[in-house]
C-alpha cells in the first residue's frame, strides 16, 4: 500500500469524505484527490503542510513512506496513535495467516501479564 493510501484512509476516518476532508482544510477537492492519486511528491508545499497539519501528521514521515504523528516537545512517551501507525506499517504486508499468529502472540502475552 502506497503512503498515499494511508493517507487516504487516515482521512477517511476522521471525515466522512476527502470532499469533507477538503472543505475542512480550505483546498479544492480537486487538489486532494489528484495529491492522493499522483502522489505526495508532485504536490505543492504548501498543499502537503495543509493536509499534514490537519491531520497532525509529521511531514519529515511522509518522505520516508510512513506515517507517524507530530510529538509534541513536552511529550516523550509514545501515544497510542504512533505505536498503533508503527505497528501497522510494520504488518500491513503480512499475509493473512501471519496476521493471525500476531494477533494470537499479542493474546498471549495480554494472558500472561494479569
């Protein structure tokens, strides 16, 4: 899955559309589909500074091909939507049945730490 599609569905679940999404942050529909079809790399600056703040993603992350939220100065522990971003890069490529043993292991361990 391209970061562009990660993109697309980090947006989709904090709007209910991109059209939404677009309104909210003051850009044409039309440039945030094209961004999130031809990529973030044709874009405008400015245009990726919009989208990455609305969705308080770190702009140094989007060039690497991930997505991590912006940490804030005063915060060292990792919040849950970084860990929860990381982990889903990290198995997003995984087949089905490798995702099931992740999920077993992550029970497993849950069991064992009452």
């Amino acid at each position: 899955m391209s970061i562009e599609q990660d993109v697309k569905e980090l947006i989709l679940k904090e709007y209910r559309s991109i059209r939404e999404f677009a309104i909210a942050i003051d850009l044409p529909y039309s440039t945030v589909d094209t961004i999130l079809k031809k990529g973030f790399a044709k874009a405008g600056v400015q245009n990726v500074i919009k989208i990455c703040n609305a969705l308080d993603i770190d702009i140094d992350s989007l060039s690497n091909g991930t997505i991590a939220y912006k940490q804030k100065k005063e915060d060292n522990d990792v919040s849950f939507d970084d860990f929860r971003f990381a982990l889903y890069g990290e198995v997003k490529d995984l087949t089905e049945g490798q995702k099931e043993d992740l999920l077993n292991f992550a029970r497993f361990l849950k069991s064992n730490n009452k």
